[in-house]
C-alpha cells in the first residue's frame, strides 16, 4: 500500500530529525560541562597552587622565627 508506506517513511524521516536534534543538544551540552570541568580544574589548580605558596612562606617565616631566638 503506497500510503502506509509514505506515512511510515514521513514518521521515519520525523523520528530522525528529533533524534538529530537531542544528539545536536546533547553535544552541546557535554562541551559546555567539558569546559566548565576544564575551568573548574584550573581553578582548583589556581587555589592549590596559592596555597602552595603562601606555606612555603610561613614556612620560611617559622624558619627565620625560630633563627632569631637562637
């Protein structure tokens, strides 16, 4: 039957358009969450590495303290 086969295939055609669609938004989506995950590493690497120094800089403080009471 012509018909049926031209309504099957109009859905068809309808059914992979949407999925196009979701697959279009959904790596969309994961590129924004990777960059917002690459973002948020540098932050933290940021803040590790701002903690790093101002140890270091006690440390060398807590050095040079325990120097002057000798």
């Amino acid at each position: 039957d012509p018909h049926r086969w031209l309504a099957e295939t109009k859905w068809l055609c309808e059914e992979v358009k949407e999925r196009e669609s979701k697959e279009k938004k959904l790596r969309c989506y994961l590129l924004q969450s990777r960059e917002q995950l690459k973002r948020f590493t540098q932050m933290k690497e940021a803040e590790h590495q701002s903690l790093f120094k101002q140890i270091k800089k006690q440390e060398k403080l807590l050095e040079e303290v325990h120097r002057e009471k000798r």
